[in-house]
C-alpha cells in the first residue's frame, strides 16, 4: 500500500494549513512545492516530545551508520571479554 500524498503549492499554503496538519495526522506524505519543485515536507511527530527531542531523532537518521558487528566482537567491545 503506498502512503497518501498531498502536494500545495506555496501560494495556499496559508489556506489549507488546517488541511496540510490533518492529513500529515492521517500519515500523508505532504509537499509543498514552488514552481513545481517540492521545497518543503509537512511530517506527523510525536505530541509528547520536545521540539529538542524530535529534532535530535531527525539529526540521528542522518548519522552515519555502522558496518553491523558479530556477537562475539560485540561482547568483546562491551565487556572485553570473548564469549
């Protein structure tokens, strides 16, 4: 099943602000766009975060990732010990 999508152009997006938040709520995908050209994305968060909270997780999807590590190295890592 692929994600609802709702693109506004920047020119409305005053006027369908209420419509933009709801359907980022419902899961939509929503882009704003200019000229054509998507500029800006409308995503849900977590009510119970901190704008600090939800701005860290979005700073650690852009970390960079870790080759995965076997059991064993891990262990050794964490508790220098091989198991």
């Amino acid at each position: 099943m692929t994600m609802p999508y709702l693109s506004v152009p920047l020119e409305q997006v005053a006027a369908r602000l209420d419509e933009m938040i709801q359907a980022a709520r419902d899961g939509a995908c929503v882009v704003i766009t200019h000229d054509g050209q998507a500029h800006a994305r409308i995503c849900e968060v977590n009510p119970l975060l901190t704008e600090e909270a939800h701005q860290a997780i979005e700073d650690l999807k852009n970390f960079p990732q870790r080759p995965p590590i076997d059991e064993a190295t891990w262990w050794y890592l964490v508790k220098g010990i091989h198991g």
